[in-house]
C-alpha cells in the first residue's frame, strides 16, 4: 500500500533494472520506473520540465532532479548537475503527486531512478560493445 508520507523512489525502489524504455517526447527515453510513477502519480508535467526547461548553464550530460514537499500541495523542484551547482530551482503546486518527494536522474536523454543507475550502465556498456562489433562486423564485409 502507497504511503503518501514516503519518497517515491521508496515505493518504487523495485525497479532496479531498467530492460526497456520507453519514448516520451522529442527524443526523450523513461526508465519502465519513471513511466509506471509518472502514470500512476498523473506528473507528466513534471517530466516535461525536467526533459525541455532551458538551464543558464545550457544542456548537461548529467543533472540529478529533485521534487519535494514544502507544505500542502506545494513542491519545491531543483535541478542540480555532477558538481552540486544549482542549475533550477521553482516552486509548483500538484494536487495529483501525493508523495513527499522524487528523485530523478537525467541522463542524456534518459530519465531514470536513482536505483535503475547500475543496471542503466551496463545496458548503456553491451549496447555500445553491440554496436561496435557490428560496425566492425559491416567492414570485415565490405572488405572480403
């Protein structure tokens, strides 16, 4: 049972292994986690911000997104990259999160868990090997 006081990243922590993603908009890729919280806690909009607001800094390979509660209905959302520095920082109302907080980790054009990160790697590592012994494969071809 949700317990609404808690971090959704608690709730969710059993999504650790990201399999399959899924395409969000504009070339922007969910973890199987975010896709489940964002349709369960109706914060799409939340995903929008964090995938298409302008940063001063411009785009980061990395930037680590945090929602929190202040108090009723109010959240604050910060973005922060690999260094600490904040990159942005707002406060919004949502009716329909319920949860204390989120974490979410942008990675390229990848939004995931904190908890998926591992497992995030080692897909992101076998797909590149894949790639490169195909490449390698395409021009042991070509040159026979």
């Amino acid at each position: 049972m949700k317990n609404y006081m808690q971090s959704a990243n608690d709730y969710y922590r059993h999504f650790i292994q990201p399999r399959d993603f899924i395409e969000f908009q504009s070339g922007f890729f969910l973890s199987e986690g975010i896709f489940r919280i964002s349709g369960e806690t109706q914060c799409q909009w939340l995903l929008q911000i964090i995938c298409f607001q302008q940063k001063a800094s411009g785009i980061q390979l990395v930037e680590f997104w945090k929602l929190k509660r202040k108090e009723g209905l109010e959240y604050e959302l910060q973005c922060k990259d690999s260094s600490g520095s904040i990159l942005f920082e707002n406060t919004f109302i949502s009716p329909d999160f319920l949860f204390n907080e989120i974490t979410i980790w942008k990675i390229g054009s990848y939004l995931i868990l904190p908890g998926e990160y591992n497992e995030f790697v080692k897909l992101i590592k076998n797909e590149t090997a894949n790639h490169t012994s195909k490449s390698m494969d395409d021009i042991k071809t070509k040159l026979n």
